[in-house]
C-alpha cells in the first residue's frame, strides 16, 4: 500500500519542477532577476520559494527513506536558482525510484520516529506518517511554491499542479 504513493510524490514533483519553469520562464520574459522569485514569500514569517521546493523534496525522500531503510541522497539546503532547484527535483525523483515495493512491504504497522521542528520527536505508525504527514506536508509545499510564484505575477494555473494527473475525458 505505502509503494502505491511513490508514482503520486513523483507526480507532484514533476508538477512542481513545471511550475518551476514557468517562473523561469516569466523572469526572463519580464526581464527581472530570478532572484527575486526563488527568494519570494507569502508572508514574512513564512519560507521563500526555494525552501519550500527543498521541503517538497525532502519530505519525500526523507520520508520513504525511513520507511524502506534505503538510504537518501544528502543536500546541502543551498540552492538558491531555479536551476539548481530543478536539479535538486530531478535528483528526488532519482531516488524515489529507487525504492521498491519489497523495501516497503509490512511497513504500515511500523512505528516512524522522526524530527518535527529543533525540539520535537513524533511517532507515527507507517500508515499514519505516509497519509498524516508525507503526502499533506508534500502537497503544502508544493502549492505554496505555486502561490508565491502566481502572487509574484507568474502565468500558473490550477491544471500547472495537476499536471500529470490521471484525468479522464
């Protein structure tokens, strides 16, 4: 059950990275810095764009990675163009196929530790963390990045984050 959810992580990466390519694309139609939108934000209290793209990945990798015991790629959280936050996605989806369904079997029962903050442990049964955490902090982040590009004028749209859903006619 929990290797059903890995096509849906890379799904939402690939989505991810196309919306990335449109706020490429738009900084340099409107000729201002990238910069300018890889470091935006909702809010001042919230993460700019880059973090929320280095969370998007993390949680995918981090997350399968305690959950298969394959061990995930490490990243240096300094990507700050949107090139090297495409390279970053592209090395997520890398991993992520490498985790097989035999790596996952029996993991639904499976109590998860893992950090929820600088002072904070949570546990979860396999299950629970995949369906509780990965897949809404995966989609929280991933929209957000969508919502600061779109708020800094970016042409995105709703079918930009569905993009490679399984629609039908």
């Amino acid at each position: 059950m929990i290797a059903q959810a890995i096509p849906d992580f890379i799904r939402t990466l690939n989505a991810l990275s196309g919306i990335l390519e449109k706020g490429a694309a738009s900084a340099q139609a409107r000729k201002i810095d990238p910069l300018v939108l890889t470091s935006a934000r909702l809010a001042p209290d919230m993460f700019a764009l880059s973090k929320q793209v280095q969370i998007a990945c993390d949680v995918g990798k981090l997350g399968f990675a305690r959950l298969s015991g394959i061990e995930a790629p490490k990243f240096a959280d300094t990507e700050t163009t949107f090139e090297e936050l495409q390279a970053r996605i592209a090395k997520t989806i890398d991993y992520l196929r490498t985790v097989t369904a035999e790596s996952l079997a029996g993991m639904e029962d499976k109590v998860v530790s893992f950090p929820a903050g600088p002072d904070r442990v949570l546990k979860l049964k396999g299950r629970d963390f995949l369906y509780q955490w990965m897949l809404p902090n995966v989609y929280f982040h991933t929209v957000t990045a969508y919502a600061i590009l779109r708020h800094n004028g970016v042409d995105v749209g709703k079918m930009d984050y569905l993009k490679g859903a399984d629609l039908l006619p």
